[in-house]
C-alpha cells in the first residue's frame, strides 16, 4: 500500500503576517500541550480533575479543536489538504453510518462524539495547530514530561506499598490514574519512552551539547515504571514501538542501539533487581496465554468471541456505537467472569465491569462492522504507511526533521500494536487523539512544514 500526498506549498496569508510571530505561531499549541499535561490530574467524575463529570484534560481537548477553528476563520485558510481530509474525515462516515443503524441510535450518540473527539477533530487540530518540528517537539516534549511525572509516581507506589494490587500485594505502578484505569500510566510512560529513545536517536538540529544526554536517560529511566506496571500489553507494544524507531535510523546506528538497550535491561531490571521475580513471571505468562491461561485472559478471549459473534450477525454495520455491553451476555460463554477484581492506590476493592474485549480492532468490528473497521482501521493504515515513507524520503534527501518522523512513526507503531490488547477508554484516551494527529502531521502536512526548523 502506498499512500501519495499531493499538496500545495503553505501560503501565508496577509493577516498571518499582520500577527507577531511568536504570538501568531506558538499559542495556538497552549491548548494542545495543556491537553497533554492535565491528563497527570487525577479526576474519577467526581474530584477536582473534573467539571461536571467530563476530565480537564478532554475539556482543553475541545478548546484546542475551538481555538483551530477560530485560527482557520481569522486566517481565511483552507483546512485541510484532500488527502488529509479523505484519511481523517473517513472515519466520520463510518461512524455516522453505525449511529444511525444502531438499534438504539440516541443510546449510540455518546459513542459517536466520544469516537470524533478522538480520532476525527482532535488529530486534525494537531494537524492544523502544528506549524513546524518545533511546535511537534513541543507536543512530544509535553508527552514525555507527563510519562516522567507518572512513571515518578508509580515507582513510589511500588517502593511503598500504595499501588494497585497485583498478586495480593499493592505495588502495581498506576500513577495518578487509580486501580480502575491500570493501563493508563503504561499507556502514557509508553508514548514517553518512544518519544524520548526517538530524539535519543537523532537529536534535533541546534539542542545545546548539556541538553542531548537527557533523552536516552530519560528513555532508559521510564523502562522501570513500565515493567512495575505489569502490563504485558504495554511492554508488547512499546517494544514493537522502539523497534521501529531504532530499524528506521539506520542499520549502523540500529546495532548501537540495540546494545546499549541490552545493556540498561540487564542493569536495571537484573542488576538493581526492580521487581525481577514479579516482572519474570508476568513476561513468562505472555508465552502461555494459549496454553496455561490465566482469568483475565480467559475473560478477554471469551470477550473476543463475543464480539466476533456481534458481527457474524450485523457484518456491514455492526450492533452501533456503543453496543458491545448490551449484547454481550447474548453472545459470551458462562465462563465470563462478573468483572476484574480493583482495589488499592487509595481505592476500595470493587469490581470493574467487563465492558468492551480489550481489542479495538475487535470492538470497532462488532459495533461498527465492516464499513466503520475499513473507514477507521484504514485510516491508521494510512497514516502509519505515509509516515513510514515520508521518513525514507527525508533520510534519503536530508531535508526534514527526522527526529519528530521517528517519534511520530513510532508512536503509531505503538498505537496500533496495543490495540491488539487495549481499547480507548479513561482519563488517558484523549492522548490517542493527540498521537494520531502527530503523526497526521508527519504524514499529511505540507513538506514545508516538516522541513528542518
């Protein structure tokens, strides 16, 4: 597959010159970096990270989408290129396609703002928001600052007991997100490790010499919060991430990089012996997930059938947005447990709900069927293929910022590999939206403006 990008030079228009600027070009990303930086805000629908029930940071989410608009209308620009509108407004169709044919279309309403928020208007505020790699490497800057505060909190809760509980014991590393949202603080030191080993790899033109040792230490450093997650997902797709950062600089640089990774394991997780016995375990239960199951992968393989049988049933369209609860006992084995055991990291033991089968692939098939997965899947495929290529192009021509193209391949890798095991749900899901739209912007925006800056 191979995606063409055909798009005007960016033209500046008269009232974008009339704007100083710093202030023209750089607030426009203050919506978008607070974005990030509030979803550390610790907000259950209840406490102060919330207003009315709705997180901050999904509220500053709406008033970057507000401020792009705004931006389009004083500039009188055009929004967006036809290959980016094609790749990013797709998805739109299949989801209004699936809210209209849903059983319960005002039941699915929800289902299909929260869908747009994420992966239609927030991608295409990055998108029109970022004006060149510095303002990219604000963004995945802000990204990695978050994963350091997480990670910095999840280690503390290891060291003193106060995490979520995990084998009887309350040293699970959840950050700020609590026992109900586990995969949220290794979702978030996830994009931070790949965002940082990307400019670890290829520093950006003009860092000062104090400044470049910091991202392979802070790369290295977020390794430990992410195994104290015992999130086997998250190490899957982190890995699979990395990979993809270090394959594409190049085979010298690759082989260098994969030593020196080498080497920090062994340090950090066997010479230190960070959770060694616990975090041996959780990898060698990764190799018998078909073999020796353990219940919650029973519960989501029993979760993966069920949804498979909602779209066995509605193929073209599935059961609508927001469906998969409804119809999940017509279609799961009694083996369905009632829901995950959470307790720990200040919360009291409850039982989480099993509402979606972990697999986003698997949950857009059943609510959305065929027409929702070729818009929504097809349109990560584009943007992960068009990223790719743009990257061997700027390698090849030495023309572009090649550290923002790692950091933006690598964190699509990342995404679409922990589909295979996580779906969008939490305080952390407006940061998907985040990630896709950087890397909307390596893929899709004007060559001018993935020039070096």
């Amino acid at each position: 597959m191979t995606l063409t990008v055909t798009a005007a030079p960016a033209v500046t228009t008269a009232r974008e010159k009339a704007l100083p600027r710093g202030w023209g070009h750089r607030w426009p990303l203050l919506p978008l970096i607070a974005t990030v930086l509030l979803v550390a805000v610790p907000g259950d629908g209840t406490g102060a990270g919330t207003v009315s029930g709705v997180p901050a940071a999904d509220l500053l989410s709406g008033v970057a989408v507000l401020a792009c608009a705004g931006r389009l209308l004083f500039l009188r620009r055009r929004p967006l290129t036809p290959a980016a509108a094609v790749v990013l407004g797709l998805p739109a169709v299949g989801l209004a396609l699936a809210t209209v044919t849903a059983s319960d279309p005002v039941a699915a309403l929800p289902g299909f703002v929260r869908y747009l928020q994420i992966f239609v208007l927030v991608p295409a505020a990055v998108l029109l928001l970022v004006r060149d790699a510095q303002g990219f490497r604000a963004v995945a800057g802000a990204l990695v600052l978050l994963a350091v505060v997480q990670g910095a909190t999840g280690v503390h809760q290891y060291v003193t007991g106060s995490g979520a509980s995990y084998m009887g014991e309350e040293i699970r590393a959840v950050g700020t997100f609590g026992p109900s949202d586990v995969m949220g603080m290794a979702t978030v030191v996830g994009y931070g490790l790949v965002a940082a080993a990307a400019y670890a790899l290829r520093t950006p033109a003009g860092t000062p010499r104090r400044l470049r040792p910091w991202a392979p230490v802070t790369a290295a450093l977020l390794v430990v919060p992410l195994m104290l997650s015992f999130s086997r997902g998250a190490w899957i797709a982190t890995v699979a991430g990395a990979l993809a950062v270090i394959a594409l600089t190049g085979l010298r640089q690759a082989v260098r990089a994969l030593a020196v990774l080498g080497a920090a394991g062994v340090v950090l997780v066997g010479g230190f012996g960070v959770g060694s016995e616990m975090i041996s375990q959780r990898i060698t239960s990764i190799t018998e997930v078909t073999s020796a199951p353990d219940r919650s992968v029973n519960d989501r393989y029993t979760m993966w059938a069920a949804a498979a049988g909602m779209w066995r049933e509605q193929p073209a369209t599935g059961v609508g947005l927001k469906g998969f609860p409804a119809h999940r006992d017509g279609h799961a084995s009694i083996g369905l447990s009632a829901g995950s055991d959470t307790a720990g990291a200040g919360q009291e033991f409850r039982k989480q709900p099993l509402l979606s089968p972990h697999n986003m692939y698997l949950l857009v098939l059943s609510e959305q069927g065929l027409i929702g997965f070729t818009a929504l899947v097809g349109s990560w495929a584009a943007l992960l293929v068009g990223g790719v290529r743009r990257l061997v192009l700027a390698r090849a021509r030495r023309t572009a910022a090649v550290d923002c193209g790692l950091a933006a391949v690598g964190l699509m890798t990342w995404q679409t590999v922990d589909f295979l095991y996580a779906d969008i749900g939490g305080p952390s899901t407006v940061l998907t939206g985040i990630v896709l739209g950087l890397a909307a912007w390596w893929a899709l925006a004007e060559p001018e403006r993935t020039s070096a800056a």
